[in-house]
C-alpha cells in the first residue's frame, strides 16, 4: 500500500478523473485515410520517430532499436553503408524523437520515417487527430531490428500498395475503428498480441479491396494492431492536461526504460527499467534470448485492453502458455485499477464489471501489482527478429513517480 499523502482535495482528484474518463469515453476514432509521415507527423530529412520514453543517449539504445535506425537510415538512403548509418545515429547526427510527441505510436523499436505512409485517424465526436504506422508482415521485419533488401521491398509495399489501397477503398466519411475493437474482443481478441476478429471485421468494411490486398490483409492479422493503437493514443489524449487528474494517458517502453504518462502530468514521463517479458518462444529461442519489453503497443494496456482483459482471451493464453486460471486471475486483478467501465466494449467473458476504463495510477499504487502487457519479443541480439509473445509489466515504480508529482503541494 502507498503511504503517500496526497495534498490534492479528495473531491478535487476524483472530479478530474471523472472528467478525463469521460473525454476518453467520448472520442470516436475514425480511419480517413493516408498521409506521409513528414507532412502529417512534422518529420524533417535526419530525424527518425521511436517507440518509447525519450533515451537520455545513445549509448541507452538496445541493439533491436539501434539496428532498426541503421535501417531506415538506410531506406531514406541518408547513409549508403551500415556502417555510416551507425556512425550518424552515435554522432548524434540523426535526431531521435519520440513517437508520442510526434502524434503516433508504432510496435516494437517503433522507428518511424519521414518518407513512409502513414494512416491518418480522426475524431469524429471533437478535435484530435493520430496517425497510425502499417505493419510488416513476418519475423524479420524491422520492426523488431532486421533490415535487408527483403525488408526493404516489404516496406516499399506497403507504402505504394497497401495504405494507398485501403484509402482508396474506405467507406465514404471513412472507417470509424471503435467498433472494429469491440468486435474484435467479443470474438476473443486482447487487441495486443490477438487481433483476428478485428482484423477479419477491418476487410469486411473494405469490400472493394483488390484479392492480393486482401489476402495480405488476412494473412497479417496483427496488422490491426496498429490501427487500434493509433485510436487508442487518439482517445487517451483527450484525457492530457486535466490538472490533478492520475488517469494514465500512455505506457511505452523503449528497450531499456518503461515510461508511463498521466493526465496531469502532461507530457512528462515517469520511467523505470523495462522488464524482461517470458511467455511462448519459437523454437530454438527461450526468455534468455528475449529483449528487454519494446514498443509504443502498451497504448492498449492503457486503454483498458490486452493484458488488462486477460480474462477475456482463452485462446491467446493457450497461444502464449500460459495457465487459464492464473491468466484470468490476473486479467480480473487488472479491472480494478480501472475507474469506470467502457460503454461499448462488453464482452460476455468480461462479467458485470465490464472491460475498464480510465486507468488510475493511485489504484496502481495502492494495489502495489504492475500492469500486464501483452507483447511480442525481440531478440536482444537486433539481427535475429521476432521470437516469440508473452507477458511483460509496466513497473509500480512507474506510477509511483507519477503520483508524487500530482502530491507535491
């Protein structure tokens, strides 16, 4: 239990949580249609977008993220060798930015490139707009470190192939997302590391996507990810600047540091060391291969989905072994750090709690239990890629730091 002594009213927290809750509650994140990220995102030639809390240099950046940069680096062909990619990155010559601050949020290293598509969200019930990334397909992806001319010709393809077509096929007013959750949940999606249900519901509302886009599509499930993490961001940061208010807007991790952020904190991040996710690894590999937790993905945890619904996902606890009872047990643990519970989110699994909304970082506190993440795992090596899903936490040393600036007189 905290043994913090808020100076913050009673009455004056709960009135700011109430009313971060209901801005989150209120958005309708809509999919309209496809930017590059230099004009929708502000990115110059020399800077790349990441996942995560800020590093404090360049020596704190893990292989996986390192590598990442190299290649795009490369693909943006600012340097024409690994080895002067790399040199430009140390030198500083390249300037890092954060994925948040920039108006998105990507999986994994997250890097993000001046010159790739991304997919512009809008809300449909007010002001906010956020951009979501596409999402290789496979394992060696450089997402998750792995850069050669078969990565590269992958991201050439979703940049002339896939965001243009999907654009070109959105339904007039576009695509609102929200309900592409729900129904991804009620069929037993976490929206982290299972997306199945939203993925197949996402093509449904395409109807004139061309076969190959939409076998792609379907064969890429995991794909949705990053159109719910995007609506997500969207609709926490309705929350952002409600003076007093310790309802989390963000959760990210870079490799090294997990960061979380809270509506009265503003942009501030309050981090601790990232842990170390365990669960299923594909063979030959085990938790001793597997990267410290990566990704902006965490956004879902925030909102009240992946590991938070644990209890609402049997399928993907079997995918990730781990045991149903303990799985569910945890997944109910994590409703109670949640204010509110969200009005169109209902899964039958979820019970007469409901899927929560409005994560609390005092609750978090109080509880003294991390937030579970669902997650994929990198290697740490930065060349081998994907190996494997699993469990990882954002730490209570997190929230912590966070409820003490909201305690300082």
């Amino acid at each position: 239990m905290s043994s913090l002594k808020s100076s913050i009213p009673p009455e004056t927290s709960v009135e700011a949580n109430r009313l971060a809750v209901e801005r989150i509650a209120a958005t309708e994140p809509v999919l309209v249609g496809c930017e590059r990220a230099a004009h929708a995102l502000g990115l110059a030639d020399g800077e790349l977008g990441h996942a995560g809390p800020p590093f404090s240099s360049t020596e704190e950046i893990p292989a996986p993220v390192l590598n990442a940069l190299i290649g795009a680096v490369l693909h943006e062909r600012w340097a024409s060798t690994r080895e002067a990619a790399r040199s430009l990155i140390e030198r500083g010559e390249i300037r890092l930015r954060p994925n948040h601050d920039l108006g998105t949020v990507s999986p994994m290293t997250g890097v993000v490139r001046p010159g790739q598509i991304v997919m512009r969200i809008e809300n449909r019930a007010g002001e906010g707009v956020t951009y979501a990334t596409l999402a290789e397909a496979g394992r060696l992806v450089l997402r998750f470190g792995f850069y050669d001319e078969k990565v590269a010709a992958g991201l050439d393809h979703l940049d002339r192939v896939i965001g243009p077509a999907i654009e070109d096929t959105l339904p007039k007013g576009g695509l609102p997302l929200l309900p592409l959750i729900a129904d991804g949940v009620a069929l037993g999606d976490d929206v982290h590391q299972r997306n199945l249900g939203g993925m197949y519901g996402f093509v449904r509302h395409l109807a004139e996507l061309e076969n190959p886009v939409r076998a792609w599509l379907l064969d890429n499930p995991q794909h949705f990810l990053n159109y719910a993490m995007a609506a997500a961001k969207l609709a926490l940061d309705q929350a952002r600047g409600i003076v007093g208010s310790s309802i989390v807007t963000a959760i990210a991790r870079n490799g090294s540091t997990c960061g979380v952020r809270i509506a009265g904190g503003g942009s501030r991040w309050f981090t601790a060391p990232a842990s170390v996710p365990d669960g299923s690894f594909f063979a030959p590999h085990s938790r001793a291969n597997a990267q410290a937790d990566l990704g902006d993905s965490a956004i879902m945890e925030a909102y009240g989905l992946g590991g938070a619904i644990a209890h609402c996902a049997p399928e993907l606890a079997r995918t990730m072994r781990q045991d149903w009872t303990a799985a569910s047990a945890a997944g109910s643990r994590m409703r109670s750090l949640f204010n509110l519970s969200h009005p169109v989110i209902v899964p039958v699994l979820a019970g007469p709690d409901g899927v929560g909304l409005g994560l609390d970082a005092r609750r978090v506190v109080a509880a003294g239990e991390p937030v579970r993440i669902h997650t994929g795992i990198a290697h740490r090596d930065g060349t081998t890629g994907w190996i494997g899903i699993g469990v990882a936490t954002a730490p209570v040393a997190c929230f912590e730091a966070a409820v003490k600036v909201l305690d300082v007189p």
